[in-house]
C-alpha cells in the first residue's frame, strides 16, 4: 500500500498548486523509494519514461503556436474569409470538412484535432457562414459547436480504419488473433470503406438539417 505513496503526493501537491514538475519529480522518488529501488535505479526509470513520452511535447508545443495564432486574430480571419463565399452555409462548410478529414484519416494524414482545428478555424469558419445576415442565437451558437466537434469525430474514427496499418486496424487483427480467428489487415480495411461512406453521407444529412435549423431560427426572430 505504502508503494502508492507517489499518488498521495500528486493529490496535495495538486491541491495545494505548488509546482507541478517538482511534484511530479518527488512523487517519482518517492514511488522508487517505496519500492526498494535505489537513487540510480528510479533515475533510469525516469529518464527511460521521458525519452519514451518525448513526443508529447510536440503536441504542448502546438498548443503554444496555436494560443499565439487566436490572439492575433486567427479565428476572426477564418470567419471573414468564410462570409466573402456567398454560397457558403454552416451545413456546407462542415460536409465538405468531414469529407476531407475522413479522406485524409484513410490516408493517415495528420490533419485536424478538436484543439489544433475545430476550435480555431473551423468551428469560426461556420459560424461566420451562418453569421451572414444576422448574428445567431447562444442556442443555435451551441449547436454550432456541437455538431462542429462531431464531425471531427466521425471523420477520424471511420477514416482510419480504412488505412491498412492504422493501430485500430492492427488492434482488432489482434484481438481475432488471440481468439484463434485469423483476419488480415486488408480484409478490416476493405470492410471499413463502405462505413466510411456510410458515415460521411449520414454526416452530410445532420449538417443539411443544421441548415434548416439555422433558418428556422432566423424565420423564427423575423431575420429573413
């Protein structure tokens, strides 16, 4: 019991906000010590976990460039490029997204996150294309948010498993596998296509009914 000494630590150095690395490091030592490990031993281990983990702080990076980008005024530029396009319309902007990331999931290409994407482009992007005769309602501006994320989401779950190597590919080959059912990567990926597409055209109908909602609303107000 005394080996999850290091878990104690972390609650009230969290509670208490003292410096997180620090914490981390002590609840470390503390862990190693518990456990009968030597100095030399728990600095192995740890340097082992940092180096195995390093590429986490490519993602905290992009965080950092992405806050820099809000603040000169990224998510107002994405929103007035989108009103220039006159046949724009929040649905529209969204289904020709979900086809891309799905496209780009299938090809294993990194592009999209609800952080690094959707909050910061798309998500102004339709907003600014539903903004076009007058400013939507907090309601209709939830919506907007939701099914905005969603859209990432049926993107990257049914686009990746169309591409041969992706770990959900290799991870439900090895799941059959360890029940005895021999299944090749091809055949999961062949069998993902038609979700995919499945996915997409659904998709494409909620963004179309999004449409309808956003004008109702406006009807609704006396805006058009």
């Amino acid at each position: 019991m005394i080996k999850l000494v290091g878990i104690l630590i972390i609650i009230v150095g969290f509670s208490l906000k003292l410096d997180t690395i620090a914490i981390v490091l002590i609840a470390g030592l503390a862990t190693g010590a518990a456990a009968g490990m030597d100095f030399t031993e728990i600095l192995s281990t740890l340097g082992t976990a940092f180096i195995q983990t390093r590429y986490m702080s490519l993602f905290l990076l992009t965080l950092a460039v992405i806050g820099i980008l809000e603040r000169n005024g990224l998510r107002e530029r994405a929103s007035q490029c989108i009103v220039q396009l006159k046949e724009a319309t929040p649905g529209r902007v969204l289904s020709i997204y979900v086809i891309i990331r799905t496209l780009m999931s299938a090809l294993s290409i990194r592009l999209g996150g609800h952080v690094q994407f959707i909050r910061p482009l798309i998500y102004p992007m339709v907003k600014g294309a539903g903004e076009k005769t007058e400013k939507i309602s907090p309601e209709i501006d939830e919506k907007i948010k939701a099914v905005s994320n969603s859209v990432e989401n049926y993107g990257n779950f049914f686009g990746q498993n169309v591409f041969v190597a992706s770990s959900g590919v290799l991870l439900i080959v090895g799941t059959f596998g360890e029940v005895g059912i021999k299944v090749l990567p091809y055949s999961v990926s062949k069998a993902s296509i038609p979700v995919a597409i499945i996915a997409i055209i659904l998709s494409c109908i909620q963004n179309y009914f999004l449409d309808k909602k956003i004008k109702r609303n406006f009807k609704e107000k006396g805006g058009i």
